[in-house]
C-alpha cells in the first residue's frame, strides 16, 4: 500500500512506513521542484528562465526515483522487522512454557527495542518486569 501511495506522491510511502520528517521533506520537494518545472514550461515561460525549468524538472525525476529506492528500502526493513520481531516473541513464548522467565524478559526487551509502539508487546514487558 505505502508503495502505491508513494508513486503517486513521492514521500507520502515513506510517511505511511513511519519515517514521517523524512517522507515530508521528500514529498515538498518534489512538490515545489514540480511547480517550479510546470510554472516555467506551461504557466508563464517568459517570466521563468529556461535553464531553472530544465533543473526543477530534472530534479523533479530525481526526487521521484530517490523517493521510490529509499520507499522500497524502507519496506524491506519493514519486512525484517517484522520477521525479527515474530521470532523473538515465538522465543519469548516458548521460553514460558519451559519456565525460563530470564530468558523470557531478554526476548521481550530485545523484542520491544524493535518496536516500541506495539501495546500488546509493551503490555507483555511490563508483565516480564514486573
């Protein structure tokens, strides 16, 4: 979905994949590069210099593309993530069934270094730590 969203509006992907200051910045600049290129080739070609519509444009393509690689990193990461995160809460339950609280907690901490704003997972750690 993120992807969908970010070739439409480069940046709105990476706001979705929270890294939202850095999906905005990306996303205004590829706005204001754009209105630059359109304003200079189609709205008032006489008042904008020829050579800043060609560089708004060109980096109009730039930031489309960089905000696509950098949306697909993201996702990737996302995808790992959650990889990493499922297997330290399988470790974490099975380190429960066999007794092992010690090693419960250290899956859970590691789990909640990962993501932090999972309420489930915040829920179990200060059941671990308590």
């Amino acid at each position: 979905m993120a992807r969908i969203f970010n070739l439409i509006l480069p940046g709105s992907g990476l706001i979705l994949l929270r890294k939202e200051w850095f999906g905005l910045s990306v996303a205004l600049l590829f706005s204001i590069c754009g209105n630059i290129a359109i304003a200079g080739a189609l709205i008032a070609p006489e008042a904008i210099p020829t050579w800043l519509t060609t560089v708004a444009a060109c980096l109009t393509v730039i930031v489309w593309l960089f905000s696509q690689f950098a949306c697909r990193r993201q996702s990737r990461h996302w995808l790992e993530m959650r990889r990493r995160l499922a297997e330290l809460l399988a470790e974490a339950k099975a380190a429960t069934e066999r007794g092992d609280a010690e090693a419960a907690k250290r899956a859970l901490d590691s789990a909640a270094m990962l993501d932090c704003d999972k309420s489930e997972l915040r829920t179990l750690v200060n059941i671990a730590h308590a």
